[in-house]
C-alpha cells in the first residue's frame, strides 16, 4: 500500500519558534511537494524538490525553507513562525515525468497553529 | 493570473439528485491533465477523476464523470445520485509537463459541497 506520511497531525507553535514538518515516502518517487491549503484559495505549492537536495521555489515560498537530503523525505522549515502561517500543509509524492490519473499520492496534512 | 477557477464556494445538493462543479482552466500547453479530488474534513485528498487533454471521450469513474469541454476550457465534474457521504471539498486541478519537476499540479480554490437528506 503506497504511503505519504507526514509527522505531525496538528501543531500549536508560538510566535518566533522554528518549525519542522516533516514527510516521508515509500514510493521511490523523485518529486515531493509541500502545499498550503487555506479557504477559498484552494492548494497553492510552496517548494517542490526533484531529486535529492534540488529544491525550487513554488508560488508561495516567503517564510518557508525546505530540506532534501533522502530521497525519501522531504523537511518544510519556517524559520520564525508568524501567525499568518497558521494553516493546513500537504505534501505530495510523484514520479517525475509521464504521470497521469492516481499517480500522485498525497499525505494526511499537518494542521498549524501558530499562537 | 489565475489557472484553475472554481466559482461556487459553496453548494447544496439534495440526496440522490445529480450536481455539477464548476471548473475552468487556462493553459497555453496543448499537453495537460486535469483532475478532481475530493477532501472530507479528515483533510485527506482523494483522487476521483482524470482526464487527459488528448482525451476523445468524457471520463467517468462509477458516478463520477467529467464534462471535458475543451474549447471552452471548462472540466466540470457531475457527480449522479448524491450521497450523504459525498459531502466535502471538491477541488479541481491541472497538471503542465515541464520544468524541472516534469509535472505540476496547480489547484483551484475549491467548493464546499453539502448534500441535504
């Protein structure tokens, strides 16, 4: 049974701490991406990583950082959380080129609070 | 520019009537994919339906089907004989080949669906 397992179910962080989600992947896929899901703006991407430590942005990565050191696991990292990263984050697995219908598996989210 | 619009936030749908969500899309590439997925409050993403812009035929998956208009760019999805359980997220999604990832997904903004009993 494929798998994307993301750490953490639900956080409460505070104003300024540093904040690892975590997300792992049995698939052997070569992309993995980190969304963020907020009403009425659907998923927008905020990293993706092809391949082991290749990481580019997406359409939001202000205040994000990631990490790729296996290729199995891939870090989203806000360096000082602020209240407006508050949010529901996904993360997605892929194999790089030639995929189409259920070929990109998603984890449960992580929901984030920052107080 | 947005790529994927969904424009109902939110719709009610009566048991075991059929509903249609609204998606249109924006893409210069003549190779992309489209998709739907569903989100109960669980949060997780469950894939319903794929269509491919190569596609000759709508696609269906059990009550699911996907009104692919491809000149006017809009993949809406109708789902027949709501169930109570159908109530969710629905979120509409293109994928582009290229750069470096190979493929993209970009997401609409979603619609609430609420099915009455």
């Amino acid at each position: 049974d494929v798998k994307v397992t993301q750490s953490s179910r639900y956080l409460v962080k505070r104003t300024g701490e540093k904040v690892f989600l975590e997300c792992v992947q049995d698939m052997d896929h070569e992309n993995m991406f980190w969304y963020r899901q907020d009403p009425g703006l659907g998923l927008r991407l905020i990293y993706f990583s092809y391949d082991v430590k290749m990481k580019e942005k997406g359409d939001i990565p202000e205040g994000y950082s990631v990490s790729r050191e296996k290729k199995e696991r891939f870090s989203l990292i806000l360096e000082s959380a602020s209240t407006n990263q508050t949010s529901m984050y996904l993360c997605a697995s892929s194999f790089l080129q030639g995929w189409s219908g259920n070929t990109i598996y998603f984890g449960e989210g992580s929901w984030l609070t920052v107080v | 520019a947005q790529k994927i619009t969904q424009t109902q936030p939110g719709m009610f749908v009566q048991e075991k009537e059929a509903v249609t969500l609204d998606c249109t899309y924006d893409t210069s590439d003549p190779s992309y994919g489209l998709f739907w997925y569903k989100q109960p409050s669980s949060g997780e993403m469950i894939f319903l339906i794929y269509q491919g812009s190569y596609d000759q035929q709508n696609a269906t998956e059990g009550r699911y089907s996907l009104n692919f208009q491809k000149a006017r760019k809009s993949a809406n999805l109708v789902i027949s004989a709501s169930q109570l359980g159908d109530s969710a997220m629905y979120f509409c999604a293109m994928r582009e080949p290229g750069g470096n990832a190979g493929n993209m997904l970009t997401f609409g903004g979603g619609t609430r669906l609420m099915v009455k009993p």
